[in-house]
C-alpha cells in the first residue's frame, strides 16, 4: 500500500505545472536542456518535481540554498533517469552543497605515526544518504555540454551504483544476461585505460576513471552525455552498453566539436 501511494503522489507531482522560472533558470545554467525535444524536456521536468519534493538540500559553509542551485542540481541528476523505471535515488535524503571545491580532512596510519591530510573535493557520493557539491563546480560542468566534465553526472552515476550498497561500477541491470555483457565490455574498457595511463598516452575518457570500476562507470557517464559522438567513436561497445542501461541516445541531442 506504501508503494501504490507513494507512485500515486509521484504521478501527481509529474503532472503539476512547472513554475515558468525552472525553465529560464535552466536555459541559463544547463544548455543540455535545450537541446532536448520537447517529450524529454518535458518528462525531465516531471521527474524533477518529484526529486525536489522527497530530497532536502543544505547549504554548507553559509552557503543560502536557492531556486536556482535546487532546480540546476535536480536537473542533470533526472537526466540520468529518462525513459527508464525509477526509485528517484532511493537511499538519497540530502544534497550537501558547499560554495566552491572544499577540503576533507583524512588521517593515514604508517607503523606508529599517523599522518593527517586534507584533499580538496568538487563532490562526493555516499552510500546511504548525501551527495556533497560544490556549486562553483556544478555550474562549470553544467555550462559546457561537450567538454565530458561534469560533477552531478559524475556523483550520481555513483549513486546508481551505490543502490545495492555496493561501489564496483555496475548499476542494477536487470537481466544476468546484461550483467555478463556489461562485466565483458567495462572491464575490458577500464583495463585498457589503466594500460593507456600507466604510457602515459594520451585518453578520451578522464584519468581519473582509471582509480578503479567505480570511478570508471562515473567517468564514462560524464562523456556518454557530455561528449557522445567522440565516445561512440572512439569506444563504441562501451557507448552501446551505456546507452542501454540509460536508454538513452545523446548523439541526437548533442552536436559535436568535430565529429
């Protein structure tokens, strides 16, 4: 009965008009919008009523949460759920967002001394629970739709991930016969970075996707729809697998840099 309720209210959140603001607050800070059809345009508004009637956001360090942030943020976080049957992040209450990239304190144990160490972050994806933003950041990924850079693409594709309280770079699938292909394409996709890294050649996809499975499902998100056409290209099995999983085909919507 919780369920049926629950979908019926998310139904009547999706069905709401939308406040005439979201739009020109998105044509501003999220291009990749207009460049949906209007279907998509439409069903993405949709799903960012229910997104921001069931998340809570805080801002950190002084940080005043605004329209603006919210609607930005739900915006590329709802993209990665077009066309596909969705719990709206289930194991996500709150996004933390900071003004600009801040630091995280870490302490490392070596034989009897501890060391302790701060390292700057642009976003975070926790298991159950937040996701951590910097707006500065989320604005810079958000304003360029072909540069592969992008931290809300990059922090909830782990949030997929993270929905079997796993982080291994592989989201629920559905059929085992998709889990085999996805385990067959990524792996062979995430090895054959880590060997260009280690040459020190030159990679379409971001280093950082070489840290480990995880890293490499997030980085791949960012440039399956950030920058599609070199993806398909250049790695075509893995931009079909992705394309499965989202259901989704950017090469329509994105025009390339040279295709």
């Amino acid at each position: 009965m919780l369920g049926l309720f629950r979908e019926r209210r998310r139904a009547r959140l999706r069905a709401q008009d939308v406040p005439s603001h979201w739009r020109q607050i998105l044509e501003r800070t999220f291009p990749l919008f207009s460049r949906l059809d209007a279907n998509d345009q439409r069903e993405l508004l949709g799903h960012v009523q229910v997104f921001l009637a069931e998340k809570n956001f805080e801002g950190c360090a002084g940080l005043e949460i605004t329209d603006e942030i919210r609607v930005t943020v739900a915006a590329q976080a709802c993209l990665l759920l077009l066309h596909r049957n969705t719990d709206y992040y289930s194991k996500l209450r709150s996004i933390l967002v900071y003004r600009e990239a801040y630091l995280v304190e870490h302490e490392e144990q070596r034989g009897d001394i501890v060391h302790q160490y701060a390292t700057e972050r642009a976003g975070e994806s926790w298991p159950i629970g937040a996701v951590v933003l910097a707006w500065d950041e989320v604005l810079e990924g958000a304003s360029d739709p072909l540069d592969g850079y992008n931290v809300v693409f990059h922090e909830f594709a782990h949030q997929l991930d993270q929905e079997d309280a796993a982080s291994e770079g592989v989201p629920a699938l559905g059929q085992r016969s998709r889990y085999l292909a996805w385990a067959r394409v990524l792996g062979k996709e995430f090895r054959r970075l880590q060997r260009q890294v280690i040459r020190g050649e030159d990679t379409l996809l971001d280093s950082y996707g070489a840290t480990d499975p995880a890293e490499f499902f997030a980085v791949a998100t960012e440039f399956f729809f950030e920058a599609p056409h070199e993806l398909r290209k250049k790695h075509p099995t893995l931009y079909d697998q992705l394309r499965q999983f989202y259901r989704q085909d950017p090469v329509r919507f994105c025009s390339s840099r040279g295709k």
